[in-house]
C-alpha cells in the first residue's frame, strides 16, 4: 500500500477528499485540522489528487472560506 498523506486508519477522511475530488467539487470545508486542514499536508494531498488525473478542492475551514 502507498504512503500518503492521509494514515490508513483514517480513511474517512480520504475519502472526503476523492468524494470532491471526483465530483468536480470546488471546496472541502472541514474543522479537521489534522488531516484535512493542514497546511504541512495540503501540497501532498494536492500531489496524490492530481497525479491521479483529478484537480483537488480547496480544503479550509469555514473561518478561512469566509475571510475577505
């Protein structure tokens, strides 16, 4: 299995990612700043969605979506 981002345990979260990812979904918004709205794990996940072919959300929380 390949290494990613994301542990394994948390696949959930994950799958989050590939839901939008997939969809064509614009932004992730999320409160999950461990795996999700992580700035030391942004590049990476952007790297795995779009060496898949896909173009990644933008995953931020609601207070970062709303800033002006």
């Amino acid at each position: 299995m390949v290494e990613g981002p994301i542990p394994n345990e948390f696949g959930e979260d994950a799958l989050h990612i590939a839901l939008c990812a997939v969809n064509g979904i614009d932004f992730l918004v999320t409160w999950n700043c461990r795996h999700l709205a992580n700035a030391f794990h942004r590049h990476r996940i952007e790297e795995v969605v779009e060496s898949r072919g896909y173009r990644c959300p933008v995953i931020c929380t609601p207070e970062e979506l709303l800033e002006d």
